[in-house]
C-alpha cells in the first residue's frame, strides 16, 4: 500500500493571505461568524483531513496602525479552546488542535482545559504549544518585556511535563461508580504529581478525568534549536516552515534524528510544512486568481508584515529597492522565520519590496498556485523526497479557497492513493497513526 499523507487544516478566519478579507470569495466578517467555522469544519471532516489547526496569540496584533487596520489575523478572533469545543458538537471525527502558549500560563489550568476538549470531542484535541515572543503579549501580563529564548523554553519543557503528569492523575479505570458499594472512584487510582521544579511547584490531582487518547496530541512549530529540542521530546506533529525541499529535508532528518535520544520512535512524529494553496480549473486561471490576492494587499502591509516576520527589525530607514542588509535575529525572532526569509533573500537577491510582497502574502509559508493535478504533483514530490509525512494546508482565503482544495486537491491525492477516503479511527491518534501512551501509574495497582 501506498504511504499516505497526513493533513491539517489551517484556519484563520477570512484565511491565511494577508488580503484574503478583500477576496470576492471571502467572507469579511468570519471573524466573528460561528456558522462560517461550522460550515468550514464540515467541509475539512468531508474530506477526511487529520486535523483543524487554530493559530492563537495572547495580544492582538501590534503592528504600525496604517499596516495593522488593512489586515484580520490575530487582530479580534474567537479564543481557539471555546472555538473547538464549539466544533467538536458538530463534527464526528475530526482532530481539534489549539494553540496555547507556555509562557503566561499555569500547567494546571491548560491540562484542565485539554482534558475537557479531549472528554468533549470523545478524543480529536490537539494541544500546539507554543512560547510567547511577542513584545504586545509581554504587555498584557505584567511584564516590561518578553522572556529570553532560552528562559521561554526551559519553561516550555517544565510545563510539558507537569501537564502530560497532571493528565496521568487518575488512572484510566479510576472511576468504578460502584451503585451498590456507593464506591464513586477507586482511591488506589488517583496520583497527586508533587511536582517542584525550577518554574512551578504544582500538587495535583487534577480536577478532569484522564483524557480518552491518554494525553492529547502534542504539536509543535519550533524551528530553533531549542525548539527542535523540545520537539524531539515531546512532539507528536510538527508545522514547519520551508520553503524547498532540501531546507525541509534537513530539518526533518534533523528533528527525527534527535528523538532516538529520548527512546522515541521517528514514525510517532509526523512534520507537516505550512503549505499556502490557489487551486482553479486550469493553471492560468489559478495564476490569475493568486494575481488578485496580491495586488490587494497594501504596500503599507507588506513592509510592515516582513519586518513582524523578522521579529520586529525597523525596516523603515531602508529605500523599498535596497537588498535585505545584514541582520542579526532579535529575541522576538522566530528562528525558523527568520532563517528561511534571510536565505530566500539572499538565494534570490530581493529586494525589501519584492521580499514584502512574498512574505505578506502567505506569511513566510510556502506559496504554490496551479489546478489540482500540479498541487497534488508538488505535494507528492515533497512527500516522495521525505521532506515530510504531510502538511499542513493554509486556504490563502475562505471559504472559497478552503472549500476548492477540498474539492480539488483531495480527490486528486485520493485518487494517487496518496490520503485517505475513510477515517481509520475515531481519535485523532488512531487517524495519525499515534500509539495511546500508558498512564505512568500504569499496572502499579493490585
Ligand atoms: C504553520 C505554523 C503555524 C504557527 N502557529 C503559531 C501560533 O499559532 N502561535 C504562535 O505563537 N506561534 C506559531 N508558530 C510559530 C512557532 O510556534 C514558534 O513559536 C516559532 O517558530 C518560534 O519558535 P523558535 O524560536 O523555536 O523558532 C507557527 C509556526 C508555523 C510554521
């Protein structure tokens, strides 16, 4: 049988482009639109992706305001955890991955929050965990100013741990409700973790039962080496940013590699590059609508939309004709961002303007446009070259974009016997391919 890839779909309201509101096929206000996200997961369950994916920041964008109110994302936005809970009643077997960041919050109250998505949706949550990087976020939780790489991540892997200990608080057949005995739960299954560690102190138990897929899905977007790190350890999905199959290539065999170390399976990791998709009926008529999004976007944006990309360098003193000058990555940089923009730059001697409009576009993500024959030749090419187990597939606007690949693309996949036609499971595990991890109090009791 032929390997099959894994997919997610990637939703940002009005979509991934950084013009995609002012699309003919976009709905504008989708911001705030319920039925628009029910109608959206509808479709990503018809055509059988793995997963939704909902990227999530803790501020709303800071940017220059003239750039900031001509775009959507991560401006005013539903909270991704309400959002899924929302979906899971209307979907069957779907995955629901959220974003929630590591650096402003208490394991306790994300564990809790995971556990309960995962009970709701009978066992499709997946949490991205993410640090927190952004200046505007500092701002919002009583800080001068973000916390130092290395600082976010040495939390990031403390709080991984307390939440999977804190999801091992009871174990799976903890809770007999014995009627007759008047026995609600066993005592003998229920653990407290007393963990102390450098960033928390946390006792447990926690107040949610253990969740169905025993831990929820563990993704992750890291592109720094302690990112990678982290990964290797902890992560069961990747979203990676490339933009060619050697630089994706090698960050694969990279992560992969470093999992050995922690006794882990290479196969339990399935990376999943950003994929930003225009699909048409012919390659021309995509071509012309690719050509419509771009020339929507703002020229105000797309300076302003490079330099959030390269974490916050002040472009402005630059004439939008010079190359790219020497830069050095600042603590708000995304390494995986940063790295890649810099070397497209320098591979393919941009200047600020022609960089601005490529990465406003689909934000530093690859960006393909063609009929469904030539995206699905370019999927499986990267598939093929073991740049990747999937992707995770950005609709540059939706509904109209969204709705086409499902159309389109998937069909084309599923006749190349590249992806699925039916779920294999009904938890996001089972449909990734993941094992169900074991309580760590497992066969501990008589
Ligand atoms: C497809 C994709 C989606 C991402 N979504 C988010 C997100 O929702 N929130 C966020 O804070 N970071 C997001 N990121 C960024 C990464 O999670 C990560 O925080 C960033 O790359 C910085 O990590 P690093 O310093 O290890 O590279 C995303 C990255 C990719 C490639």
């Amino acid at each position: 049988m032929t390997a099959q890839m894994k997919l997610a779909a990637y939703f940002n309201p009005t979509g991934h482009h950084v013009a995609s509101w002012r699309h003919p096929r976009a709905m504008a206000d989708a911001n705030v639109s319920i039925s628009h996200y029910v109608e959206m997961a509808r479709a990503a369950e018809r055509a059988k992706f793995d997963m939704i994916f909902l990227a999530d920041g803790n501020s709303s964008r800071e940017a220059h305001i003239d750039a900031v109110s001509r775009s959507v994302q991560f401006v005013a936005h539903f909270e991704p955890l309400t959002l899924l809970s929302a979906l899971a009643m209307v979907t069957k077997n779907i995955g629901l991955t959220a974003t929630a960041s590591t650096t402003y919050q208490e394991p306790y109250n994300l564990a809790r929050k995971f556990a309960s998505l995962d009970h709701i949706s009978g066992g499709r949550a997946g949490w991205n965990l993410v640090t927190s990087g952004q200046p505007a976020e500092a701002a919002n939780f009583g800080r001068d100013g973000v916390l130092a790489h290395a600082e976010r991540y040495g939390r990031a892997r403390e709080f991984a741990q307390v939440v999977q200990g804190l999801w091992d608080s009871w174990d799976d057949d903890a809770f007999v409700r014995d009627i007759q005995s008047g026995l609600y739960f066993d005592p003998a299954g229920r653990h407290c973790l007393d963990h102390k560690g450098k960033h928390f102190k946390v006792r447990g138990p926690l107040n949610a039962p253990r969740p169905p897929q025993g831990y929820p899905v563990m993704v992750q977007a890291g592109g720094s080496d302690e990112g990678r790190q982290l990964a290797a350890e902890f992560a069961e999905a990747i979203f990676s940013p490339h933009l060619n199959i050697p630089e994706a290539k090698a960050y694969y065999d990279d992560v992969k590699g470093r999992m050995a170390a922690y006794g882990r399976d290479p196969g339990h990791l399935k990376i999943l590059p950003g994929l930003s998709v225009v699909v048409a009926e012919s390659d021309d008529k995509a071509a012309e609508d690719f050509n419509l999004l771009q020339s929507l976007i703002h020229p105000m944006v797309g300076r302003e939309i490079l330099s959030t990309m390269l974490g916050g360098i002040d472009l402005s003193p630059y004439s939008p004709d010079d190359q790219l000058p020497d830069l050095q990555a600042t603590v708000s940089a995304s390494r995986g961002h940063f790295d890649s923009i810099v070397s497209m730059a320098r591979r393919e001697k941009l200047t600020i303007r022609q960089l601005g409009e490529r990465c406003a576009g689909a934000r530093g993500k690859l960006s393909i446009h063609g009929s469904a024959k030539r995206i699905a030749d370019t999927m499986e090419e990267w598939f093929a070259a073991g740049a990747c187990d999937g992707f995770c597939v950005l609709p540059p606007y939706m509904p109209g974009q969204h709705i086409d690949f499902c159309e389109m693309v998937i069909p084309e996949l599923q006749k190349r016997g590249l992806f699925r036609r039916e779920y294999e499971g009904a938890t996001l595990r089972e449909n990734l391919g993941l094992p169900r991890p074991a309580g760590r109090y497992a066969g501990m009791r008589g």
